[in-house]
C-alpha cells in the first residue's frame, strides 16, 4: 500500500489526547474536503509503496503501544485489514482515524474514531463539478456510521467551523435511529493555526456546555503547528 508517512508522536485528537502513539498515514482518499490539512495524502497522494511486514517493523522501532491508522482515507487503502490483523496480534491498540464511508466489515479496530462531514468540507472551485459531486453523495453514509457503531468501540468527531454546524450535526445524529451518549460526540473547531483554533474555542466551548457534547482541541497544532511528522 502507499504509506504517506509513518512518525512517534502525541495523539493530538480525541479521547486519546495526549497519548503517545505511531501513526501511519496511508496515501489516498474517496473524498476532498476543502479545509483538508493533509492535502499530500488526500488531493495529491504521494508516499512510498510499504507492505504489511515493511510497516510492522518500523511501528516496531517506537516504544508506544497506541497504533493510529489514518490518511487520507485508510480504509480505501489495499491490505489495510490484513495491517490491522496483524498490529492487533502484535498486541497494539489500534485506533482507526475514518470519515466513515466504508464499511468495517469485521476489520481489526480498538477505537473507532469516526470523523463524518459536514456541508462545510464542500470541495471549492479548486476542483471541477464532478469530484464535487462525487463528495457530496459520499461524505454521509449512515448506514456504514452504523455498522461502525455497531461494532467497536468508538468516537464520533466532527469539524465545526460555525455555530450552525452544530444543529446539522444533531440532524445527522437524529438520523442514526440510534442513542448516542453526548460524551461520545467530540466537536473540533476548524482550523490549522493556533489562533484560528482560539478564536473558535469560546463559543464552541460554550456550545458544548449548553448540549452536552465534547470539546475536543487540537494538541498537535498547539505543540507543534500544522506540520508534518506530528
């Protein structure tokens, strides 16, 4: 499979924030999310061809036992089951990093952390009408959000850019058919900066507060910036 990159660091997102981790990134995406901040494994995928025992071992080289599978789209990636069999038989933890438009089908997953999109990851004029389309009938699949909350243990994340997002997000919740606990709802302010991330925070937080949900920050941004290899 193309591995975009493989590094040790922070979880940055989440329920797990803050806990040291491997991340490998595979290459690829079935989406184009316009405020995307890995647009070398998504809009233009780029990496090295790694097969399942090239990745084992250099996940082997760091002493974390946290594993994160991320991209782009790492369920789109060939051989991402038989990677994740093979990490849970190594005894890692493995948290699964998708928006949730493939369906798990039985895959090897600890943490579930599912990142649906809302109207606000429409593509821009930077692309042509038909990869727009293509994301707007894909990026809500809510029969495979099921099959994922069905099965692992999960988190639902969702990027916020405005107060409004929120309401679309209950709407999408309501869809489900299903109770999902309000401390699994995680809301992420959008955003790649530290400030842009603050400026955000009050009234996100405050939103929180008020429905009950989780604020998630960005630990990785506030440590790091928005740069590859964190």
């Amino acid at each position: 499979m193309l591995i975009s990159e493989i590094f040790h660091s922070l979880q940055g997102e989440g329920e797990l924030t803050g806990v040291p981790s491997v991340f490998v990134r595979t290459s690829g995406c079935n989406l184009r999310c316009n405020w995307c901040d890995t647009p070398y494994a998504s809009w233009q995928p780029e990496g090295r061809p790694m097969d399942v025992d090239e990745i084992l071992a250099e996940v082997r080289r760091h002493p974390a036992r946290h594993v994160v599978l991320t991209g782009g789209e790492p369920m789109i990636a060939p051989e991402i089951r038989e990677l994740a069999a093979a990490l849970e038989k190594s005894g890692h933890h493995l948290t699964i990093e998708t928006a949730a438009t493939v369906a798990p089908d039985g895959i090897a997953c600890d943490l579930a952390s599912l990142s649906p999109k809302l109207r606000n990851s429409a593509p821009d004029a930077r692309l042509d009408d038909t990869w727009r389309k293509k994301h707007e009938q894909l990026r809500w699949q809510p029969e495979v959000v099921k099959a994922w909350l069905g099965g692992y243990g999960y988190q639902l994340k969702f990027v916020v850019a405005q107060p409004a997002d929120v309401d679309e997000i209950e709407a999408m919740l309501a869809s489900l058919g299903q109770e999902i606990p309000p401390a699994k709802v995680l809301l992420m302010p959008e955003g790649t900066t530290v400030e842009a991330l603050r400026a955000k925070a009050g009234w996100l937080g405050e939103l929180c507060k008020a429905r009950g949900y989780r604020y998630a920050p960005r630990l990785h941004i506030e440590l790091y910036g928005n740069r590859r290899g964190t």
